[in-house]
C-alpha cells in the first residue's frame, strides 16, 4: 500500500518538521521527493559531505546557503538521501518556522 502522495502542488509543505531538523542541521528527503527530482541518479553515490559532488546551494528567504546532499547505505535496504545545511541556515530556519 502506497502512502506517500507525489502530486502535491508545494512538496516541500508535506516535510514533517521536528527538532531533528535544527539539531543536526539536515533532515532526510523522503523518497517521493527523492524520485521526483531524481536524486538518486546524481547523489546516489555520494556518502560524505567532503565529496564536491554532495555540493548543493539552498536557498532560503532571497538568500543562498551551502548545502550537501548525501546517501546513507549502511543498515539500510533501500538508500536514505539527506540534506545537509550550514547552521547559520537552521538558525534562520528555527526563528522563521517556530514549533510548539
């Protein structure tokens, strides 16, 4: 049974948000997202941070941060790919999206 939706018209507003996401200054993309922009094919080999390829730039409110886009295999049966970000974006991120 599929649970995950794929025609949503703003996909980033169904990315459950928790304190993870501030704490560790990444969160993993769900694999509808994964699929979507086709990530696999560019990051799927890419397991660190210090690899030029994981490289991405985010950008957040008019501005740009440094982003990494990694694979995680270790443990796992399928793949997990995550988003890494510089802290000064989850500082502006934890101020702008407030959680109760």
């Amino acid at each position: 049974m599929k649970l995950e939706r794929s025609n949503v018209e703003f996909p980033l507003w169904r990315k459950k948000v928790d304190k993870s996401l501030f704490q560790h200054n990444g969160t993993t993309i769900p694999l509808w997202a994964c699929q979507m922009w086709r990530l696999t094919e560019d990051f799927g080999d890419v397991s660190s941070r210090g690899d030029d390829r994981a490289v991405v730039t985010v950008s957040f409110a008019g501005r740009n941060y440094r982003g990494w886009v990694t694979t995680a295999r270790h443990g796992r049966k399928s793949p997990a790919l995550r988003l890494w970000y510089e802290e000064e974006l989850s500082l502006k991120l934890k101020y702008t999206f407030l959680m109760s």
